[in-house]
C-alpha cells in the first residue's frame, strides 16, 4: 500500500471513529424514485446511492464517468470516447463490436430504456442520478442482472429550478446548458432544456499535428410537458434528442497519449426518443400506462494499427468501422395499490404489471480485411409480467416479496448465413425481510436476477461456440440503514452473490501474412461465479459550515471452471473490472457566509482489464477540489480535477503486439488512459 493510499484510509477511519460524537442537526432526507413506489433511500430494503445534483456539479460531470467513482464497488472502461460500460459488483459488459447489445447493468433515464446505449448517460437538467446494486428483476428485467443506474431528470412543473449556466476550462473545452419551465394555465406546464459540451481531449496526434482526434462534442435537447386533465389523472409527455460526434483516438504503440494514426476512429451518436406517462387515481390506487420509442444511430470505428502508413517497413494499414441503428418500442401498464385500500386484512400494499418491449438492430460492419462488409440484423423481444407484495407482519416488521417471469425471444441474421432464433422464458425477483428499531432499519434479502441468452457473429467461431447460454444468479444480502447520531446517517450491506452460467467475454488472437492481429471476440459459459462484498456510505453534518460524505466497497469476485478460447483450463481466477477495493471521500467546508470549499478523493485499487489475459489497472488515487461563491441567484465556481495529473487507465488489452518497432515478437500491455489534470470556472444563473 503507497502513502496515498494509507492517507486515504485513515481519512475514511477518522471519519468513521468521529461522526458518532457528532449531535447537532438534521441529515437530509433523500426520496428513490427507481422502484415501484417513491420512498425514503432510508426505509429502501437495497444498497442503493442517490447522487445529487449538486454533486453532479460539484464534480464538473458531463457524463455517468465522470460521476459513478462516488458510488460503492461500481466501475467503468472506455474502450471509446466515454466510460461507456459499467459494472457493478464487478458485473457488467467492457465492450461491444460486431455482437447485439446484450447489457447487465440497466440505464434508465426517466422512462426510457437506454441500456446497452451507454453514451446516453449525458447529464443535463438532472435531478438526481441513482444506482441500486444488486439484480434489480422484478423493476427492470433482464437488463439488470448487476444492477440499474437511473438518470432522473427534473420535472416539468420544476419551475423553481430555472437556470442558465456557461462554464470554460483547459484542454479548449466550454459547455452550455439553458433550462426553463413555464406554467402555461392551472393544468400544464411545460420545460425545455438545451446543453451543448465541447472539448480538444487529451490526446495529441504527432503524424497529423492535431489535438483534437480524441475530442468530445455532444448536443442535446429536452422537452418535457406535464398536463393535468382532471383531479385524477395525469399525463406527462417527453422528447429528447441527442446529437453526439467525439473523436476516438486513444491509443499509441508508446502509452503516452501522443498518438500516430493517419485515420483516427470516431464514436458518434443521434438519438431521437419520445415518451408518454399516464397516471390514473383510483380509490384503489392509482394506474400507469407508459409507453416509449426511441431511434438510435451508431458510428463506431477505429485505426487498428494505431499509425500511419510507411511508419515502418513491417508495418501494416487497417480501419474497423461499425455502424449500427437500434430502434426500441416499450409499453407498460402498472397498478400500484394505495396506501389507504390494502389487502389481506389491510397489512398488504401491492403492485401487478405488465411490459413489451421490441427492437430493431441493424449493423454495418466495414473492415479492411473483409472480403466484404459484414451486415446483421437482430430482434430481441421481451414480455414480462411482474407483481409485488409489500406486507406488515408486526409492528414494525415488513416483508416484501416480488416476481417477474420474462420471456426473451430473438432472431439473428447476417449475410455471411449464420440464422438462429431463441426463445426462453426467466424467473427472477426479491423476498425482503425489514425491521425497524427506531430509526434504524435492518433487512435481510435474498434476490435472484437473469441475462438472457446470445450470440458470437464472428465466422472464425467455431459453431459449439457460438451460442452462449442465458446467466442466473442469486443475491444474499444483509444491510443497515440508522442515524448513529443527530447528524450521521450511516449505510452498509454485505453480500454473497452466486452465478450460474457466469457469460464470461473473451477473445482469441490470430495473426496474418501481414503480421497484422486479428481479435475473434468470444462470450461463453463459465460454470460458476461468485461476487461478494461489502458496502459503506456516511453522511456526516461535522458542523454548521461543514458537510462530509463518504463511502468504502469490498468485492471479491471470481470464475471457476472456465475454458478460455485459446483452449487453457482455468480452475478460478479473479474477474475483469472487478477491484477489490472502491472508495470516495467528499468534504464541504463554508468557510465564508458565501464561500465554499469542496475536497473530493476516488480512490480504486488494482484490478485485471479483462478475463482473457493478465494486464492490469494499478491502484489509482484521483484529487478534485473546487472553489465556489454563492451571491443571490449566482453561482461561480473555479475547479480543478485531477489536481495532481495522476496517470490511470480506462481500458486495457495484453496478449499481443501491435508494435513493427520489434517485429511483433514481444506481447504488450496497451492502455487507454484517463484524463489529465483539467482546470476551469463555471458559473450558474438561477431564475
């Protein structure tokens, strides 16, 4: 363990020894608002986090990667221009070529299903952004085998959060954002928000004298309207547009971040979806009836021999292109049973739904050594039915038990000839015990989540290889909500989580004439896998001017019984993205009537980038601080992120050499690294 790492634990230990001293005020109460019903993240039977927006702004994030580090055993890789995959519990998918989405981690924003879309998490006019660990089933199907992360937005009635806000930094990078909402009559009000975020990246391109082949360039709208029809009844309307055009272009023979390509990649987004909600009070409770639709186009692409051409006589030229549109269709009606009007002898509150959901995907592939470009078309369609069970069984004791059967029916076609269709029905869902002892609440849970099933498109897979089977698993979790003081909040869970049919994503290498490397991707079955661990949150009001948050993640997490395509046995081995240990510190000082001082430390310890070979992240230790003044409706803010310009990584391959240099005799690790230090002011406008 470095200096850095011993400083930034026993921060986290003083923290914890001193906060249960602490007698003064109140902690803020947080509302959930991913689960069937709104409710206090203290009484949520789950390990959960709710990020504010002001935290949000705080860390200067235009995206979930620039946010998820303040979040327990929750991790990321690039691979592209954004953190685009997420795990968590180390859970969770690192890449996507020529495959169909086939996500664990569920990405909601507001009501629509983004999952396997991660360039979507773009953060504007938010709310709230929260993370539930653990499958999430019974809420949001197969999508949630790790988890779902839910970007709230606000409301359209949110008529005192109006506000307009410019912020420039280094790296020649600026970013608008302009939100507004207006009360039309008694019955409707409507919102806009616009934002637009620029920047050159880190990158610099030696060959083409360039500092913008690695550049982030996103746009996008919001439209929101709230209409109250009657006393009863409530329709909420939204569309959302996102125009995303960033560079790709990361990474170099040198891991050094100057870069020689002659034809650097591009990841690029349009997105066009709109949805409608209405809500319907009944005696009973009240009825749901949402429905989506939302058109994507993909570019993805990048120059494979990381150089230019004549860079050296053993030298080769070659680009990978992918092109993909996904259309997605969702309905879903909802009864939630009021509060008032209970079953069983009125101790049982309950929800009954049911959901559609079909999409389109077609994938252009272009690629310099194809005889030809590589088409596909895959359509995966799901119908669930789902119920829940919120019963009182004593004072203060409650058990809540909930279940959802989905049936994941896919056809897949490409024009090399390969067809299949599969069609499988899944049970998953969640029993919670809690009591509450005082303001304490404890629970215990057991939970059990689903994948569905896939497919490996690459004609150099052998055909036992190229269907995967679906993955199950079970979630045991035991957790504690309780103030340990006036002004401590404290969180923790432990939990064992057990695999079956663990999808395991691997690759297999081979080279050509040319020495050119060709990457076979492969998902397969492992027998078995475990993920277990342990989550830590603390809010902490140490006095009036001084605010402290922070959290700690332990996860040990493994395969067995796996053979990896190179046809080598493994008997266990620790999983890909998964570090062991994930920690976060947040302090807030006002040292001044309108003066802020805000310190944030992530910290991450060493971790393997892939289940196909050894490379490894090394621990990373990451500083950011800001400087804020508040006067009136004003807000200005000078901050600096990544304040010591540490080096760490966001994706990782090993196993092979990409480098004529030495002949392409010596395997080496590659990276993509993370930002460097960036610096700027931002300043907001409340209206």
């Amino acid at each position: 363990m470095n200096v850095s790492q011993k400083l930034f634990s026993l921060s986290l230990l003083s923290v914890a020894l001193q906060a249960t001293a602490q007698t003064e005020s109140d902690i803020e109460r947080v509302t959930v608002y991913g689960d069937f019903y709104q409710q206090s993240l203290a009484q949520l039977s789950a390990s959960a986090s709710v990020i504010s927006d002001a935290r949000v702004s705080s860390r200067q994030a235009d995206h979930l990667d620039g946010l998820l580090r303040v979040a327990p055993n929750v991790n990321f890789n690039a691979g592209a221009s954004r953190g685009r995959f997420v795990q968590i519990r180390g859970i969770g998918e690192r890449s996507q070529y020529a495959e169909p989405i086939n996500p664990s981690v569920a990405l909601m924003v507001d009501d629509f299903d983004f999952s396997g879309l991660g360039a979507s998490g773009i953060l504007f006019d938010t709310q709230q952004v929260e993370v539930f660990r653990g499958p999430q089933a019974t809420v949001f199907g197969t999508g949630a085998l790790a988890g779902a992360v839910l970007i709230k937005s606000n409301d359209a009635d949110a008529t005192d959060n109006n506000y307009v806000s410019a912020r420039v930094g280094s790296k020649d990078s600026y970013r608008v954002e302009l939100a507004n909402s207006v009360t039309v009559n008694d019955s409707l009000a409507v919102r806009a928000a616009v934002y637009h975020n620029r920047s050159d990246g880190f990158v610099k391109n030696a060959f083409l004298q360039r500092e913008d082949t690695n550049n982030i360039d996103e746009s996008a709208v919001k439209l929101a309207a709230k209409w109250q029809i009657d006393n009863a009844t409530t329709l909420n309307v939204a569309y959302r547009w996102y125009d995303i055009d960033n560079g790709y272009d990361a990474f170099s023979l040198d891991n050094d971040n100057i870069t020689h390509s002659d034809e650097p990649g591009f990841d690029r987004q349009q997105t066009h979806a709109v949805s409608a909600n209405l809500a319907t009070k009944l005696d009973s409770g009240e009825l749901q009836f949402i429905v989506t639709h939302a058109s994507h186009n993909i570019g993805y692409g990048y120059d494979e021999d990381w150089t230019y051409t004549g860079f050296h006589p053993w030298g080769y030229t070659s680009t990978d292109h992918y092109y993909r549109e996904v259309d997605t269709q969702t309905a879903e009606i909802r009864f939630i049973g009021s509060e008032q009007v209970k079953l069983f002898n009125n101790t049982t509150r309950w929800v009954v739904g049911a959901r559609l959901e079909g999409t389109e995907e077609q994938v252009l592939r272009e690629y310099t050594y194809a005889d030809g470009d590589f088409l596909s078309e895959y359509k995966p369609v799901t119908m669930a039915v789902y119920g829940q069970l919120d019963s009182e069984l004593a004072d203060n004791l409650n058990l809540s038990f909930g279940i959802r059967a989905e049936n994941y029916d896919f056809s897949y076609a490409d024009n090399a000839g390969l067809a299949r269709e599969h069609d499988e029905t899944m049970l998953g869902g969640k029993l919670a015990l809690n009591y509450l002892i005082g303001e304490q609440l404890w629970y215990a849970s057991i939970s059990r989540g689903f994948k569905g099933a896939g497919i490996n498109p690459d004609q150099n897979v052998q055909e036992a290889s190229r269907f995967y089977d679906a993955e199950f698993n079970w979630n045991y979790e035991l957790g504690v909500k309780a103030p340990l003081a006036d002004t401590v909040n404290l969180r923790a869970a432990v939990f064992v989580m057990k695999r079956e049919d663990t999808q395991v994503s691997d690759y297999d290498v081979q080279y050509r004439d040319d020495n050119s490397a060709e990457f076979i991707d492969i998902i397969d079955n492992a027998d078995l896998g475990t993920n277990q661990g342990a989550e830590l949150e603390l809010s902490w009001q140490a006095a009036n001017n001084w605010q402290v948050n922070a959290s700690l993640g332990y996860l040990d997490a493994y395969i067995e019984k796996y053979t990896r395509a190179d046809g080598s046995f493994v008997a266990r081995q620790t999983q890909a993205q998964a570090p062991s240990v994930t920690a976060n510190l947040f302090s807030q000082f006002a040292f001044a009537s309108d003066w802020m001082w805000n310190l944030e430390i992530d910290y991450t310890s060493r971790y393997r980038f892939s289940d196909g070979h050894d490379v490894k992240s090394p621990a990373t230790t990451l500083v950011h601080t800001q400087v804020v003044w508040q006067q009136a409706d004003w807000e200005t803010t000078l901050w600096v992120n990544n304040v010591f310009d540490e080096t760490y990584y966001t994706r990782g391959f090993g196993g092979f050499s990409n480098d004529p240099r030495d002949y392409y005799e010596f395997e080496e690790p590659y990276y993509q690294l993370g930002n460097g230090r960036q610096f700027g002011v931002s300043v907001r406008y409340q209206f």
